[in-house]
C-alpha cells in the first residue's frame, strides 16, 4: 500500500508537468494578441507585405526573432531550459518551403497568422485556413514514409546551431544578430516603411 506521502509526490509531478503546458497556453495568447494588435491576422496587411507595400509583418516578425532569440539564450544560460535542436537538412527546408509556400500563396496566411484570423472569425480563415491545415498535415502524414528516407534526408546538416557552427558561446551570436535587426528595424521606421 502506497504512503500519503508518495500519493502526494506523485500529485505533485502531475501538476508539475502540466506547469509547461500553461506557460505554453499563456505566452500562446499573449502572441496571438500581439499578432491581432499589430494587425498581421488581416489578409490585406499580409498581401501589402508580400507585394512589398507595407513591412508590417516583417517588422513583427524581427522583433519576434530578437526577443525570443534573447529569451530562449537567456533561460538557457541561467539553467531554466535545456535546448533540444532537431536535426536539419536541405531536403527538409525545401519540402517545408513548399508547404508554407503554397498555403501562403494560396490563402494570404502563414500558421500564426492564420491561427489569430480564425481567433477573429474571419470567414477566409475559418473555412479555406483550416480546411487547407487539416488537409496539408494529412497528406504529409501520408506521404511521409516515403519522405522520410528519400528527399528529406538529402544535404543532412545534423542537429547544429550557429554558436555550434562557429565554435563560439551563444551570446557572441545573440548580442550581435539583435543589434542588427534592432538597426534594421530602426531604418524601416526612418525609412517610412
């Protein structure tokens, strides 16, 4: 018979390993209210950014780079996550350039942009978003055993990042790609764009 105490340690693994899936749910909400507030869930502001009219989801999207790529480093250095980097290859990058490319073209929305348009109830979204998510990861469950030891398996690079590329600590590549996209962000703005 199991001790109160070992129930309660068991309890509180449970609720432990729930505490991630929070802070997932949290941060989830709070993107997709950033995304909503920026405007980048608006089909005209997403196909003004591809026609090169109106850099609002480029701008959205560097700042995102900078503050998640110098929040993933830091919890990294203060010992809160470990890093698990998933293997890499050319083969990989062109299949899922392909997928993303064609929903884009096809629809005016990548996956976050379309996760926060059906969140506004757009109709486009809705209907043509999720039907063509659903759809695309069927046919690429499908398709994937196939997949798997052929094209996507082509230019393997292996499970590196760029400080492991390099050789170097993470923040001598953190510190200097934040400063360039922060200048560059800095130049749309006086540039108007």
């Amino acid at each position: 018979m199991k001790s109160k105490k070992q129930a309660s340690k068991k309890t509180q693994n449970a609720e432990a390993d729930k505490r991630p899936l929070l802070f997932g749910l949290g941060f989830g909400i709070v993107f997709g209210f950033l995304l909503h507030k920026g405007g980048a869930t608006k089909y005209d502001i997403i196909v003004a950014q591809l026609l090169l009219t109106d850099f609002t989801v480029l701008k959205i999207m560097l700042s995102a780079i900078v503050t998640g790529m110098i929040g993933v480093y830091f919890m990294k250095s203060m010992g809160w996550i470990e890093l698990s980097l998933k293997s890499g290859s050319v083969g990989k990058n062109v299949i899922g350039a392909l997928i993303f490319g064609a929903g884009f073209a096809i629809l005016g929305y990548c996956p976050g942009t379309i996760a926060g348009a059906i969140g506004n109830g757009y109709l486009d979204a809705i209907v043509g978003g999720l039907a063509g998510i659903i759809l695309g990861t069927w046919i690429f469950a499908v398709m994937y055993p196939k997949l798997k030891d052929g094209i996507l398996k082509k230019g393997d690079f292996g499970d590196i990042s760029i400080p492991g590329l390099l050789k170097v600590n993470d923040w001598a590549v953190v510190v200097p790609a934040s400063v360039g996209i922060v200048l560059v962000l800095f130049w749309f703005e006086k540039a108007g764009f």
